[in-house]
C-alpha cells in the first residue's frame, strides 16, 4: 500500500532496514543529496523533541545558546568525504564574536566551541548520541578544565552516565568512563539499530541526550572563560527525574526506587512536540520511505531520463521525479516516477505533467 498524505501520521518519524541502503547509492552527489533530503527533516524534528527534554530538565532554552550543526552540510563534504560514514545533526555552541579559551594546535584562539552534542545515523542503519568535546584538536589545559569540572561532581555524573549506559571510546576502543575527557574520548549512547519508531528513541535516546546536554553547556561555559554550571544542571535533572507527577507524594520508603526508576524512563520528558515550532515538512519525502528512490534509481539505470547524463559518470545529481506532478493529483505509482537529474528536473517543474521515459 502507498501512504498517502490523508493517511500519513505527521508526528511519526520511522526508520526502515532498508533506510540504510541509502549509505550505499553508487553515485556520491545523488548518494549526498539523498542522504541530505531523506535524514535531515527527521533527525531535525527528533532533534527538536530532545531540545523540549533539554528545556524540561534544566530550564535552559538550547536553540537559544547553540547552533544546529549538519553533516554532510555543503556539496565540497561529498568530495572530500569519499565514504560518508554517517549523517548527523547536533547541536554546537554558537557565536563567534570573541577569541575563546581553548587553543589550537598553533596556539592560536578558537572562535567557536569545539563541543559538539549529535544525533548520528551511521551507514549500518543504527541511531546513536554522541557527545563529543573535542570535535577538534585542542590544547591541554583546556582538557584539564573540562576534565576537573567533570570530576568535581563525579559521584553523580558517573552514575547518571552508566544510569543511561553512556560509555567512553577512543577510535574504537572502550575505556573507562571516568577520566576519559582528558585524552581525544567521544562519549556515546547504545547503538539503535533500524528499524525503530519513536517509542523507542524517545526511551532509548532523548535521555542520553538531555544527560549529556549537561556536558555540551560545561564546554561552552569553560570555553567563555566562565565557569562550570554542572553541579546545578545535574540537581536540576535529579529534580526535574524525581519530581512527582500526578499526586504529592511524600518522602517515604519507596522514594528511592521511585526516583531512579523515573529518571531511567524518559516518558517523564515531553512524548510529543505540540507547542514546538515549525517542524520540517516530512511528507515530500514519504515516497522515498518505502525504498522505492532506489527502485527507480536501478531501473533507470542511474541515467537522466531527460537528457541520458549518468549519475557515476557524468557526476550529475539525480532526483526521483513524479511525472504527473502531486499537486496534480499524481501518485507514487512506479509508473507515475521517473530518474531525472537537477537540471532537468529544474527545467520540467514549469511545464508539469512530461513524461521523459519511453515507457
Ligand atoms: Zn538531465
């Protein structure tokens, strides 16, 4: 059955098994903008319902300190990214207004944060939060200071991390949690391997992610030269995970299991994303959910149905076309699709309904 528009539930993001079939289009431009088309709308939106977490436990606005980093962001990525590993979208400390205190290998200033906080697809089909403090190479004292306000509220950092199954790798390798961010360390959630729905990343990744939020904010501060806010960010989730919800309820002998086992489920953070704003419209790139981009993709040959230019040979990028156009009532029918490139598909948005195809 094809998922019509009528149908189509707009808070559902989903991804398939066959999503990850994506990573692996032959042709690295089309490859990229697939990637691009298909990922970022719904790892924005996801995104988006991590952000409303962020707000939830800290009280702390995070589109209002941080920019929203994309990767592959520019067409220059595919270029020199010759096997794109992943796609992410994540957040950055934004400005760039003031030399930072952290230094480059050179030993000149930053201008902006090396902490990066992601949502990361990787080319297997899996979703995972990656925090990761040090995008770049940065000095050691700069590590020093994130690593001591680390360690200076470690009781609760540590168990919050193994809490939410947080673990440390360097390229690969897993170390010990506690005293990785003094070395190159990323810190990682679980691997969610396609498919999943968003029951289960709001169980299995929003809490990493509002959890790690806490660290992404110490770089910022250190960074600015202010200092660490993480004691009271973490009392501020242990606060926010313990508060009760429906009725009072007292100290009592089942508080303690009552608020780990809160702070565990996410469902106290906001399921849904009313009240947020404009989400990315996912509903263009409903056709491509069911692998059938890929569908045409083959059956054209990889080929410009317009012009016959081939995506790995002649490098250009390819778009799946609807010949009858949806505002015309076309479907997603295979036989209402056709492989066209940019240019083409540029060219034929204004004389609608062309069928380049003999078919
Ligand atoms: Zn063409």
């Amino acid at each position: 059955m094809i998922p019509t528009a009528a149908s189509a539930d707009p808070d559902e993001i989903a991804f398939e098994a066959i999503d990850a079939e994506i990573f692996r289009i032959p042709d690295l431009k089309t490859r990229l903008n697939v990637l691009q088309n298909y990922f970022f709308p719904r790892l924005e939106r996801l995104l988006r319902l991590f952000a409303e977490g962020v707000r939830t436990a800290y009280g702390i606005d995070p589109y209002e300190h941080m920019t929203v980093a994309y990767r592959p962001a520019h067409r220059k990525d595919a270029v020199r990214v010759k096997d794109l590993g992943e796609v992410y979208i994540g957040l950055t400390p934004g400005r760039g207004d003031v030399p930072l205190h952290v230094l480059h290998d050179d030993g000149t200033a930053f201008k902006y944060s090396p902490s990066y906080l992601l949502i990361v697809v990787n080319s297997e089909g899996a979703l995972q939060i990656v925090f990761r403090p040090y995008y770049y190479a940065v000095d050691q004292a700069f590590r020093e200071r994130f690593e001591a306000a680390v360690e200076e509220c470690w009781d609760s950092i540590g168990a919050l991390m193994e809490m939410t199954r947080i673990a440390a790798d360097v390229a690969g390798s897993w170390i010990p949690l506690r005293g990785s961010l003094l070395g190159p360390c990323q810190w990682t959630s679980p691997l969610i391997h396609f498919p999943v729905s968003e029951s289960a990343w709001l169980g299995l990744l929003s809490f990493p992610f509002v959890a790690l939020y806490s660290l992404l904010d110490t770089g910022a501060r250190l960074a600015r030269g202010e200092n660490s806010r993480l004691p009271e960010l973490i009392e501020a989730l242990k606060a926010n995970a313990e508060e009760p919800t429906d009725q009072e309820v007292g100290p009592g002998p089942d508080e303690e299991e009552k608020s780990v086992r809160t702070a565990a489920e996410p469902s106290a953070l906001p399921a849904g994303d009313d009240g947020s704003p404009v989400l990315p419209e996912l509903d263009s790139y409903r056709m491509i959910r069911d692998g059938k981009w890929y569908q045409i993709l083959a059956r054209d040959n990889f080929t410009c149905c317009g012009c016959r230019r081939s995506g790995p040979k002649d490098g250009v990028v390819l778009h799946v076309d609807h010949i009858l156009p949806r505002s015309k009532g076309g479907t997603d029918e295979v036989a209402n699709l056709q492989t066209l490139c940019a240019k083409c598909n540029l060219g034929k948005s204004n004389r609608d309904n062309t069928r380049l195809t003999q078919a």
